[in-house]
C-alpha cells in the first residue's frame, strides 16, 4: 500500500514534539541556579561585619607583635639614655640622647675607650652613670699629672679634650692599682669634673649595663662614639 503523500511530508519535515518531562529546559535551570544562590549568600550587612570583624582581629594582631618586638628589644638590645651633666664633656654634653647596645658584652669583654653606660647602687640610691673603660682586668694603672699609665705606659688619649684636661687639673695622683677579674677601671672624660673609678673602684662587669655607641639626639650632635 502506498504512503499518502501528506502522511509522509508531515513525517519527514521534522514537526516538533513535546519535550519529555524529565528534561530541564535552560530557563528552569537558571531559575534554580539563581535561587541556590541567593539562599547560600549571607545578609549583606553581616558580610560587611564579618570584614569589619577580620580587619580588626588583623590589625590586633599587628600591633600586638609590634609592641611585644619593641618591648622586647628595649628589654635585651637596645635602650636609650639622656646624659646629665657634664662628666664626660666634652664628647658627650647634657641633654645628649645615646643609643646603647645591650647586648655587646653578652658575646665579648669590654675594650679600653668603649663608651659604656654602668648601673650603681649605692645603699638606697641608684642611678645610670656613662663612662670611658681606661683599664682592663690584670692590667695596673697610675696617674700622674693627669697622665695615664698603664703597665707603665703611656696610655694616648685622642678623645680627650686639652682645654678641659690639663697637667695638673685631674684632681691629684692616683695609684698604681691591680685591675681584679670581672671588672674594669672608667673615667669620664672630663676628669676634673668627674666621680669615677678613682672614687668608686673597680666596676663589675655585672653592673656594666651595656655599650653607648652613637649621639642620636640631637641632630646637630649626631656622631659615633
């Protein structure tokens, strides 16, 4: 039996059929993806907070670690000190701001001419002294008319200042003294004007609270020591 004509053009011609019910069509799926979304997202306001929230809790932690370094490194390495009066005049003046290093006698002995920063207690009192290191231990000093000697030699003093230091304005002779272990001879550079080893001894090296090496303040006074 032969096909009827219009059966046949209506078979071939691709005429649309329902779609089957369990496939989603696009708009479905962007209708659903959306309200996934949307239900996932949090309040706008609370997501504000939340960043808020985070940015305190990080800067918290910033300034946290940068006071615990600073407090930390004002404890062990480094402190600063403002000189008063005029004993080490006049490589340092009064008002001079000096950074000191904490730890350079953690890992070595003192040297003769460092500038150092000692601690005294005396019955009730104590106080922060800034002094030269003149003689180290074994070592024997003297002084006579101002000049220093030690061991018996001359010992030369390019930071002292001969219009402050002259030949007999150190306030008498001193020695000769065995420099014991542990400890160490400082003088000011001001010698007529200075309370220092000649009067107090021998410092321990216990009390030495560590090394003074630059004038930092103020700036027309910036230099090393």
């Amino acid at each position: 039996m032969r096909v009827p004509e219009s059966d046949a053009d209506s078979d071939l011609s691709g005429t649309e059929h329902p779609a089957p019910t369990d496939i989603l069509v696009p708009d479905e799926a962007q209708r659903v993806s959306a309200e996934t979304t949307t239900d996932a997202e949090p309040p706008r306001g609370r997501a504000a907070l939340g960043r808020g929230a985070r940015a305190f809790f990080d800067w918290a932690i910033v300034v946290v670690v940068a006071l615990t370094v600073a407090l930390g490194v004002r404890t062990f390495v480094l402190a600063h000190f403002v000189v008063e009066g005029s004993s080490m005049a006049t490589t340092l003046t009064s008002g001079d701001r000096v950074f000191v290093n904490k730890l350079s006698y953690r890992f070595g002995d003192p040297g003769r001419g460092d500038v150092v920063v000692l601690h005294e207690i005396r019955g009730t009192n104590e106080r922060d002294l800034i002094k030269r290191v003149i003689a180290l231990p074994g070592e024997e000093i003297e002084i006579r008319s101002c000049e220093v000697r030690i061991d018996g030699r001359l010992l030369i003093e390019p930071y002292l200042d001969p219009t402050v230091v002259t030949p007999g304005n150190c306030g008498g002779d001193f020695g000769p003294l065995m420099i014991p272990e542990g400890s160490v001879f400082v003088m000011g550079d001001n010698r007529p004007g200075s309370q220092d080893s000649r009067a107090l001894g021998p410092i321990d090296d216990d009390d030495i609270v560590g090394r003074a090496f630059v004038v930092f303040w103020p700036r027309a006074d910036w230099r090393w020591l």
